[in-house]
C-alpha cells in the first residue's frame, strides 16, 4: 500500500458510510411491575431513560425520535475495510510493519498541529494525538521545535550469516539456561497473551539477534513464547532476512516547527497490536488524527 496523509486515508475509508449512523444499542421493554413499556437506549456507553409508556408505539417513538436527534457518530463501524492494511511501527522489533486496520471512527472537532521535521517530512494531526519519540510517547501537544521525533528510514537488512555458527550455538545455550529462572511455572506468551505452563513456552529474542547482537545476552531482551507464535515469529525473521538491500527501521528527526493549523474533525485508527499505531509520513502515531 502506497503512503498517504491520514486525513486523505480516513476520508477514503468513510466513503460511501452514510452518516445517519443510529445510536448503537436501543428498545422497549415490558416493565415487570406496572405492566408499562419502558424505552431506553445507549448512547455513549451510558444508558439513557426514555420514560415509561403505557402504548408499546408510544415507546419505540420515543427511541426513534432520541435517535434522529442524536446521530452517533463515534460509534460507526466500518466492517468493509476491516480487511484493510496501513503501515505501522512494532516497538518490539524497531521495525516498520504491515498492519491490519481494526475500526475507525469519526472523533470531535480539536485543534490541528502541523509538525515539520528536520529532513522535510511534514505531519498534520489533533492536538491530543499521541507520537512516538525517543524518551517515548508523548502528545502532539506537549511537542515543542528542537524535541525530537522517532521516523523510519532505511536500515540495511540484517543477515544471519554475519554472526559465526559458533557463536549462534553459545547464545542458543545460554538462553535455553535462563529458561527456569526467566520463565514462571505458569506463564504469559509475550505475543499473544495466552497463558501456558513453562513446558510449552520457550524464551524468545524480542529484538532478534541477528538484528541487534549487544542484545543477544541481555535477559531483558528475553520473554516466553508460545510455540505457535515462535513458529509464526522466526518464519516472519527468516522472510525479512531473505528480502534483499534495505529494510524500515526508526531513528529520531529533530522538530524544526510545530505550529496551530485549523480546527477539524479528526479520526481515530485502532490498529491490530502488537503495534496499535499509525505509520504517517515516516512518523510513528496513535489516537485521533
Ligand atoms: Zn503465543
């Protein structure tokens, strides 16, 4: 998928999405002690009392009227392009990745910051959105010219073939000496969140050595894996090795300005973990943009 500005991205994914979207959840029921209906609905995850109606009618108008003054737009789901990718960052492996897009939803007006780095990348975004930087995530708003942001670029791949085989073997036996100290008789895969007993985890690189060797003996690099997710991690590994020159990597870009641009409705991109964030001209993103 090519780049685009979030802005374009969001408004292609909301075309053809009408935006009558009802209240998500509503209706009448039969109200056990006084034998009346009761008409009610959620709406912005509270529930609303629409009263009590002694016609059945008399209480599904009352939850239509709510619903035609009240048009929920947080709640619009966007089920066709649930199968859609973006470019996201997985802060485990420092790599640029392809993520599936979650949901999509339609936010409040705010405030609009236009950030312009060091090297020409420009970003357009809510006040109140989060961005990765090199102490970690902080919002836009916080965000201040000479402050620094975290951007892919271009790495060169990392090969197997530059750690000798007998080093690979002395790291292999290492880790496998950890695995009773570093992993609990009961434990959590790193990857999928799963809990298994420690026979059927093993201890995983989560910067893979290849990629980072000072990390190779470093237990805070180490975390329990499942099998199945070892097995799906390493063919992952393998694929990015065989792919030939560069690969995306982030480094951090000072900020040369950072300015009020506007206020406009903004969009809020849930992105499948373990990355949950937004690849926008290079920079690393999360919340509404
Ligand atoms: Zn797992």
């Amino acid at each position: 998928m090519r780049r685009r500005r979030v802005a374009e991205l969001c408004n292609l994914w909301h075309q053809g999405v009408s935006d009558a979207a009802p209240v998500a959840k509503g209706g009448v029921t039969r109200h056990g002690a006084t034998g009346k209906w009761q008409a009610q609905v959620r709406f912005r995850g509270e529930v609303r009392w629409l009263g009590l109606h002694e016609e059945r009618e008399a209480a599904e108008r009352a939850v239509a009227e709510f619903r035609a003054e009240n048009p929920n737009h947080r709640q619009r789901l966007l089920m066709s392009v649930r199968r859609n990718h973006v470019r996201a960052y997985d802060e485990r492996t420092l790599l640029a990745e392809r993520a599936q897009i979650l949901d999509i939803r339609r936010m409040d007006r705010e405030p609009v910051l236009r950030v312009d780095t060091d090297g020409g990348r420009q970003l357009r975004c809510g006040a109140g959105s989060e961005i990765l930087t090199p102490e970690g995530w902080r919002t836009l708003g916080e965000l201040g010219a000479g402050d620094s942001v975290m951007v892919t670029g271009k790495i060169p791949r990392p090969s197997e073939a530059t750690i000798p085989p007998s080093l690979r073997r002395g790291i292999g036996v290492w880790t496998s000496m950890q695995r009773n100290r570093l992993i609990r008789p009961v434990d959590d895969c790193y990857v999928c969140r799963m809990s298994f007993a420690r026979a059927e985890l093993e201890l995983d690189h989560v910067v893979p050595v290849a990629r980072d060797l000072l990390k190779a003996l470093d237990e805070r690099n180490l975390a329990p894996i499942c099998e199945p997710c070892h097995a799906v991690k390493n063919a992952e590994e393998q694929q990015l090795a065989r792919r030939a020159g560069m690969i995306a990597a982030a480094r951090p870009v000072p900020v040369v300005a950072i300015a009020k641009d506007g206020v406009e409705e903004t969009y809020e991109v849930a992105v499948q973990a373990p990355a949950a964030n937004l690849l926008a001209n290079g920079m690393v993103l999360r919340g509404a943009c």
